[in-house]
C-alpha cells in the first residue's frame, strides 16, 4: 500500500469516528432523555479523547509527510493539503491546553445559560474570562508568530484574516447605515395569530422537499435551537415551532436545509475523507444564506408561500401577496442578532467581530465587556440594551470558546450576494420558477458551481470559479439596496 | 494512582465508548435515514476498531495484572473478575478472525432477511456454513480443551455448560409436554377487531411507567423487533403496533421494560464500570420475563388490564376479566418462538438447543440442518413446518453468529420461576396490587434482590441470593402446571 493510500485508510476511520461523535451532538438536542447528560458528558468527552489522540498521532505525522512526498494528483494534493493543516492544529496546541479547553467550556456553556435566564452578566463574567485567557493561550501556540485573533479564524475561514475583514465591513456598513435609516423609517406590516404545529411542521416538511433536502439520508425534527449535523448519508436538520411566528419555523427549515444540501451535494467520492464536508464555516453559511434570504425571501417565491399558507392555516389576515412579502421581510428595531432581517444582520455580527477582537488582543477586559457592548449598541443601533440576555448574554458562542467565529455569518452573506448575482444570470427563468415554488434548477445549479466540490478548493476560490470574479461586498450590497429601496419605496 | 485505579479509568473510558456505539445500533433502528446504511456501516466498523483495540491492549493485560497482586475488597475482585474475562477472551481469538467474523455476519445478516423474505433455506445455507466454520474456529481459539459448545455458552452466562442444560430441558420436557396436551385440548378465546395505533402507545407509554421505568432516563419509540438499550442513565427501549393484536405491542412493552428496568436498577457507583451491566443474558431474561408473564399475564393484573383497555378501546368483543385472561394467555398451535405462550416457549428453545449444539460439535451439516429442524419439529409439535420462514429461517440469530444464546432465554424462565416464588413469599398482597395495577412493591423487591447487583455476583449465584436457594426448574413448572392446569379446567 502506498503511504498516500494507508493514510487515506487512516483518515477515513477517523472521520467515520468523528461522524458518530457528531451524531451523538444530534441525539443530545433532540432525543436524549434529560436524566442522561452527565453520562452524556463522559460519553462525548472519550469520543473526543479517542479523536484527538488519532489527530495528533505521530504515525499520522510520518506518514503524512511520506504520502507529501509522493501524491501529484489534484484531489490527493487537496486532501493533504487539509490532512497538513489539521495536523499542524492539532500537535501544535499542548494536550493539557486541549483537554482545559474542552472541560472549561463544557462548564461555561452551562454558566453561561443561568447566567442569561437570570439577566446576570457578573455571574458569568469569571468563567468567560477564563475561557478568554485559555484561548489567548491556544492562539499563541497557534500563532506562529501572527496575530493571534487571525490565528482563531483560520479554524473557521481558513485563509481569511482580519485584515480582509476591516476592509470589507467597512465597504458594508455605511450602505447598510443609510439603507436601514429608510426601512425603519417606513411601516411594516406584520404577522399575528396561532399557526397550529402540526401544520407548521407539516408544511416545513415540504419546504425541506422544495428546496432539495433529500430526505431518504437525512431527517427533519425539532430542538430548541436549528441546527444542521453530519455529512455524506446522514445529514440531519433540526426546526423549531412557535405557533404566534411561523416564519421562525420555515426560515429555519429553509436556513437549515441550505446547509444540509451542502454536505448532501459533495461529491460521493469523497465521503468519509477530509475533503467530505463543507469548506469553510462562511461558504456554509452562503448556502445557508441563499436558500433563506435571496431565495426564499425573495418576492416570486413569497407568492408561492402565501398561497401554501393559505392552504395551510385558511385566511390569517393577510390580505394578499405583496402584503406577505412585506411582513416576511419586515425591517424591525431589536436586540437580537438571530432575529434581525437582512439590513441588519451584518450591524449585529460587526459589534461582535470588534469586541471579541479587542478581547483577544487584551485591550477590553471581559470585566468592561458588558459596558462596551451596551455602549456599542446604542451607538450602533441608536437605543438601549434592556438586559444582559438582549444584550451580551444572547448568544452561545463565547462561553464555548467560539471567538473568530461570527464574521463568517457575514462572509457568508457577502458570498451569497455573489453568488446569487451568478445565479440569476445562469437561470434566467429563476423568477418564474421561484413564483411556482420550483426550486430544481437553483439548487442544482448551486450544488454543480459550490455544494459538489466540498473541500477541494479554498473558501475564496470556489466562490470565486462559481462566480467567474473574486468575492466581493458589491453584489450582496447592491442586492439590498434593490430590494430594500423597493420595500421602503 | 494506584494499578487498580489507573484500570479502572481506562475501563470507564470503554465502557463510554461501547455505550455510544451501542446508541448507533439503537440510532440504526429507530431513527436512522434508510439511505445512511452503508456510511453507517463503516462508522458501526471504525467504533468496533476503537473498542477492539481497546480491549486488546497489552497495556491493559499489564495493567489488569498489577491490580490483580493488589485489590482485595469484594467489589473490586468482581470488577477485576469481568475484566480478566473480557480481556483473556479478548486475546484468546486471533485479530483476523474476529474481523472476519464480523465482516461476515454483517453480509450473513443481510442474506438471512432475504432468504427469509423468499422462503429460500438453500439461498442462505453457504453463507451460515462459513459462519458455522468461524464460529468453530473462535470456539477452538476459546475452549482451552473444553467442548466447543461450552466455550460460546460462556459468552452469554458465564458459568453454564451444556452438561448442565442438558439436565434443564430433561426435567423440563416431559412436564411441558404433559401440560401442552391439556391446554391444546381446551378452547381459547381470542381478541378480534382493530385497535387504533395512538391508543396502544398511550397505553404502552402507561405501562411502562407502571413497571417502574423511569423514562426521565430512557425513552420509548418504534422499531421493527422491540429490543432495549443502553445502561446506567440512558436506557432506550423500543415497541412495536400492530392494529389487530395489541397484545403484542402491550406485552413488548413490559418485556422491554424488564430489561430496562434491570439496567436502570443497577446502583449507579456501578455506572460505566464492568459490573454497570445485566450480569448474563439469562439473569436479563428472567427480569423481562417475570415482568411480562408471572407479572404482567397474571390474573389480578389482567383484571386491571381489562378496565384500561375498556376505557381506552370502548367494548372490544371480550365479556368480562376472566375472557380476557383467558385470551392473553391461549394456549395455540403455532411456528414461531416468539410468539409461543408461556408452556410451548421453551419447546422452541429446546429445539434450536440442540441442533445449534450439533451444527457447533460438527455433528450436524448446515445443508442438512432445514431437513433437521423440520423433522425435529413434526416430532415435536404433532405438524409439519409449512415454509422456511416459518422454520429454520425464523430467527435472526445464527446469522450474526449467536451459538448459545438461544438456551439463555430458558435460563431466563427458570430463573423467573425461582424469583416469582421468592417474591411471593415476600410481597403477601401481590394479588391485591397486581389487580389495582400497582407494582411498585413488586419491582422494588426485585431491584433490591436482583437489579442492583449489576455484574457484582455470577449468574446463579445472583439468583441464590435472592431466593435463598440454587436456580432449579421445579419453581417455574410448578407455576406452569398451576396457571394452565387451572386454565385447561
């Protein structure tokens, strides 16, 4: 056996641990009986004993550096490349640091959860801080000398740094500023009543369906926060229901199902190999993105929606097909980023992006971050935070040690402007197809130019060969101002 | 650390693991997408490589060795007693042969469903010859000089011997036969009509609460063959519906729920270590049987059952509570195990005994073994097998290689016998509660007698203790000749 070929054997065991290891994360937020978390603990903590200790394997050192020697073909040259550079992550971060890490955030993330039920910052600011050093420490010794906030995003976004980041936040915001000042400016209709669940459920099912979602290797149920999970055969999606706002329930089948349909649409040779899942955490994001945003908020196919609705649920008080499209892109004052439409959104992720920036390079201290972020709302936003659970507590990443991982949502938009700007040109018919809820040739499209390549280019440059240009902030900015200027009149 | 700690760590490590890829066969058969088979095959394959590895180890037998010269306290001795098992027969079977086996009795499974689905004996009989000829190799590896039997046998209940069964099924036999005669000679009402599949869960759901389940620790869902799984705090057993016979999906439930309840009643010091487990696949079958038959077909408790089933069904065809006792327990012809009653059940097992220990001796060929079973069934039953899945293809279990499992399920009956006698003796107003539909009494008696012990206790010593007395059958027919002697008028 060639080295090549023997740690290609290696490898695929390990991903097909790492798939049961994620697939036990499924079971956690959807059928795991309440009584068997700390047991759960342990469970999950030797799989990802088992995993580490196969990353950082020095027979995989050896024989990586052997099949380095001897592969030429594109396809083995890309999945050494990933092979490497998960190598290098992987024996580069001490041991200790790894396993403190992994029991810390473990802690904090429960922290963190009473700390948001209780509105009580204080209370978790001491196991964040924690958390801040610790990965201070894992970016140094990621770090090779860079800085240590680009060393955290290469984990999710490899090849992007915050240098890039700067310059495109600061081409979005301004447009963004002035495109939201006309939107909040103007009235906004809006959903009201009871949407029964199963209705709900049942009309996400078809959604999954519509949009590509192949449900013969992957299933849909509810958790209390969506989410996507696994790769290759078994890509699993998660949905929730409140029946006041069923658009949360279809957005979020719809948001889900674009990332499932990625790691559906790579190709079937390389399942259970590095370059078998997505590639980056923004270029999952702009499928995600563009299955909710350009497609299903999109004008043509909110027709289609209201008349599946109206099916569904009989007359809601909507009086009629531009109505709906209104309410469903509503542009709203809030707190929460998760919430927000599709002016907003990047506003939220940039706050976020500067503080944990400035938490990382040691200039705001996770005891001032509390003020900083209440600060940076009402400047942003122009009013203030009500509480610490509409505020600095709203989200899950930090106490997970998730720093370098919101600017991929905006990256994630950016490149589903562009990709999106290539889509209409290459479907001119998308309109039409849209208003009659066909979504085949957009997603076929999406999973030839993006989904089918997985791992085999870098995140720029898939995105790049999909739209024949370099990604850019222009087309999903010019997107918005059409749509939006149009909205706002 | 001491040895025995440092042993104990990596043993709690194992068992986590083989509890998660034990979840993935329960995932497989609940919830798994269809297309994910052949993925998952590969990631059941890779936790089975971890496991093995594990369970191989030098370092392990090093270890282990070092603790042994050390522990001295009971409970330790036991913990190291299930480790030098596991590990000498871990050691004793060569690599390849353990590969091969389960390469093999995966293909075997898959052609056993499809023989079984053509009624085509002759269709399975090479791949089962070459499971045959492995299973003998890795009994040899096994024996020691023993008989080969003897040497799967322990696999399943460590401490019995075909000697010993042998003995079993001669004083069985003669009194089993007697009472078939007698209760085939009788008329049996049976349940007739559709029972609607929301009512029987509910009433599944019911009952397992009743039995003691706690379901904040486990859950219940849908599968083609109910089984349990799991140990310590998630323990998920499954049912199954079908419109015209609720009994099977009622009596699944409470068989199930034995099993659970065995694995739920362990003393959690116990949990992710050797003795966190059912001790033998008999003690286990002795806690799903008494559940479900000496408990759950009794006469007070089918009284209580009735007046469920009235509230929940309305009027089904039955008179009154002495009817429908009769119809849970008719006594019928039949082929298939399992769905025997209570006196023809062991008749199957009896059978599969013996020409499982031929085909293992070498005495019988497997293109000889359809002709085998059928005479042997005619002989025993009075008619002839009608088709190949209503015989020889019936059961799933020689197709993965379970040689000696069959006769636990005797074991388990035996036992069941032994503990409902003591747990009369101990529970005076069983009746009483049994016909209000309380048995809390009733399986505390048996969590404290039984389930609590885990692995701490062989097999039958387990039993003794709790009965005051070796496991014999005379309890058990004695129950039999009572119930279906009074039955059969």
């Amino acid at each position: 056996m060639s080295a090549y070929d023997d740690l290609m054997a290696r490898e695929r065991e390990t991903q097909a641990l790492a798939q049961v290891a994620g697939r036990l994360g499924w079971d956690q937020e959807t059928m795991m009986p309440r009584g068997a978390a700390d047991q759960r603990a342990e469970e999950s903590g030797a799989m990802q004993a088992v995993l580490h200790a196969r990353r950082v394997d020095r027979a995989r050192g050896d024989v990586l550096a052997e099949a380095e020697g001897q592969a030429t073909e594109p396809v083995a040259r890309a999945q050494l490349r990933h092979i490497r550079r998960d190598y290098e992550r992987a024996v580069k971060v001490p041991g200790d640091l790894a396993v403190a890490l992994a029991r810390l955030t473990s802690r904090a993330q429960g922290q963190w959860a009473e700390a948001r039920a209780a509105d009580d910052y204080a209370a978790f600011a001491p196991v964040l801080a924690e958390v801040v050093r610790l990965k201070r420490e894992e970016a140094a010794a990621l770090s090779a000398g860079g800085t240590l906030y680009d060393a955290l995003l290469e984990d999710y976004e490899p090849g992007m740094s915050a240098a890039k980041l700067d310059a495109m936040f600061a081409e979005m915001r301004p447009r963004l500023v002035a495109l939201r000042g006309a939107a909040l400016a103007v009235e906004w209709p809006r959903l009201e009543g009871r949407f029964d669940r199963d209705g709900q459920l049942a009309l996400s099912q078809d959604l999954a369906q519509v949009f590509g979602y192949d449900l013969s290797r992957g299933r849909l149920d509810l958790a209390v926060h969506p989410f996507s999970s696994g790769s290759g055969d078994d890509v699993r999606i998660t949905t929730r229901v409140s029946e006041a706002d069923p658009f949360n329930c279809f957005y979020s089948t719809i948001h889900e199902v674009g990332h499932a349909c990625y790691e559906q649409g790579i190709d079937p040779a390389y399942r259970l190999t590095p370059l078998g899942q997505g590639v980056s955490m923004g270029v999952h994001e702009s499928q995600s993105r563009i299955y909710e945003n350009q497609l299903g908020r999109s004008r043509a196919f909110c027709g289609w929606l209201y008349g599946r609705m109206r099916d569904g649920f009989g007359d809601f008080g909507i009086a009629d097909e531009e109505t709906f499209y209104r309410a469903v892109n509503r542009v709203h004052r809030g707190y929460i980023r998760t919430e927000a439409d599709e002016v907003q959104y990047n506003l939220h992720v940039m706050l976020r992006y500067d503080l944990e920036r400035a938490l990382i390079a040691g200039d705001l201290s996770v005891a001032d971050l509390e003020a900083a972020w209440n600060d940076r709302f009402a400047a942003d936003f122009g009013y203030a935070v009500d509480r610490a659970s509409n505020g600095v507590l709203q989200d899950v990443h930090w106490s997970v040690g998730l720093f370098g991982y919101f600017p991929t949502y905006s990256l994630g938009n950016l490149y589903a402007g562009c990709l999106f700007e290539a889509l209409q040109a290459a479907v001119p018919g998308l309109d039409a197809q849209l208003a009659r809820g066909e979504l085949a040739e957009a997603t076929v499209w999406l999973r030839g130019a993006v989904q089918r390549h997985g791992g085999l280019f870098e995140p720029t440059e898939v995105i790049a060969r999909a739209c024949g240009a370099a990604p850019t902030a222009g087309p999903l900015l010019d997107y918005l101002d059409r749509k939006f200027g149009d909205l706002a009149g």
